[in-house]
C-alpha cells in the first residue's frame, strides 16, 4: 500500500525553492572552511551543495531520488544515487551536513550510524529537518481526509518528526557529543496553495485513493486548512517546526 515520494526537480523548485533558501542558517551553523571535504546528506537538487562548494569546499551530494541527482549533477556537482540508511563511506569526511531530509529517513539510528562511519575522528554532523509538532495543521487535515476514507493514516506515513530529546538520545547513542539542538518554530509562506504543496510532499497519501480522486482529495485537505493557514490576502503559510542541531564525532 505504500509508495516512496517521487521527486520531480521542476515541480520542487517551482513549489519548495524556499527550501534552500531557508536554509542558509544551517549552513552558517556548519562554518564550513574551504578545502574541508563535506558530504550533503539529502542533497536534493543540489543548490545548498553548490553553495558549500563554492565556499572552496570539497562537496559529495547523496540522495535517493536518481531525478534530483540528475538535477544536482547537472549543476557540475559530484552527486551520487544512494539509500542514506546504508552509507558506505568510511572516515573521508570533515562534515556531514543535511537539510530537509532527514525527516524522510525513518530509521534514525542507520542513518547516525553510517554518518558516524563516514566522518574522520572529531568530524561534525550538522543539520535541519521537520521536528515535534511540524505541519500540525496539515497532519489534521490530511488525517481528517483519510478518516473520512476510512484509511488509516499511519500505515501511510512518510515522515520522522523527533523531539530534541529523542533526536539528542539517538545521537548519543551513536557516539556523538551534541554541542546544541533545539526545535525552531518556522511559519512559511509558500510561493502558491496548499494544494502545490501537497503535490510536491504528500504524494505517499495517494495509492489507497483512486487516481482520478487525488485532484479532488488535495483540495479537500486545503479547504479544511484554510482557516488556520491561509489569511484574507491568499497567502498560504504552512506551520513549519524544525530541528537544528550540532554534534560532533566522540572519540570511541
């Protein structure tokens, strides 16, 4: 019944190009210094990796979707197609940086583990993603639809949104010294509706749901969140809540 995301790189840079934009404070967080050897970890189409690079980095970009690393390779950068749950480097890297992505990672402690793995002794792992309590307002209207539908809308859940607690544990347990984490809460506008958001992020909602209803399945999510999200001008702002942490690599 379930179905991994697509990522079509027009349709995410006309409906999320915040994405990168937004995230120039992790960047600024990393401190990255030229010549250091970087891994962007969920690099997308690649604009923070080509940001890093031309900081004088030495940039890798991994990610699953063989669409947005076509994307990131077509901007000159050194991008790869792999599963973030199983990495195979082994200590080549001065920083491991991730934005956005580790919230579709469901299973944390592969991903820290591998990070860990891929970092030289003292290495930094620095990033953002969704937290506790991200897109509330779209979580009960998407959960209301499927009620509704009788679907269940755990069994179709995509994402890992931690509290700072768990996330900070799940660090630790990996053997990693966490130097700051906390949950930002983020209100963002969006460039159009609810309903391009939801093409862009939500299509893992879809496959107990009749093609020819996902039109009409979007909109109802967008007509039930209209009031929380959407203000008298159109302008619609989605209840982002993000994790940002920095942690470095325990001597073992």
């Amino acid at each position: 019944m379930t179905q991994q995301q697509k990522w079509d790189p027009q349709r995410y840079a006309r409906n999320a190009g915040f994405v990168a934009t937004l995230g120039m404070p992790v960047v600024e967080l990393l401190a990255p210094q030229p010549g250091e050897r970087i891994l962007d970890l969920g690099c997308g189409d690649g604009v923070l990796t080509q940001k890093l690079t031309a900081m004088g980095c030495d940039v890798v970009g991994v990610d699953a979707s063989a669409d947005q690393i076509e994307a990131a390779r077509e901007r000159g950068l050194d991008a790869h197609v792999v599963d973030c749950h199983n990495l195979e480097f082994d200590k080549e890297f001065d920083a491991v940086f991730s934005n956005a992505a580790l919230h579709w990672m469901k299973r944390p402690a592969e991903v820290i583990a591998g990070v860990r793995r891929a970092l030289k002794p003292q290495g930094r792992f620095v990033g953002e993603f969704g937290g506790a309590g991200n897109i509330h307002q779209v979580q009960r209207a998407l959960s209301a639809a499927l009620t509704r539908r009788e679907i269940d809308m755990e069994t179709l859940w995509p994402w890992y949104f931690p509290t700072p607690e768990e996330y900070q544990a799940e660090l630790q347990a990996a053997g990693f010294g966490v130097q700051s984490i906390e949950l930002i809460p983020r209100p963002t506008p969006l460039p159009g509706a609810l309903t391009d958001w939801l093409e862009t992020f939500a299509e893992s909602f879809l496959p107990p749901i009749p093609t020819e209803e996902h039109a009409n399945f979007f909109q109802e999510i967008q007509d039930d969140a209209q009031a929380s999200l959407c203000d008298e001008q159109g302008q619609w702002t989605v209840d982002y809540v993000r994790l940002r942490f920095a942690a470095i690599q325990e001597s073992a």
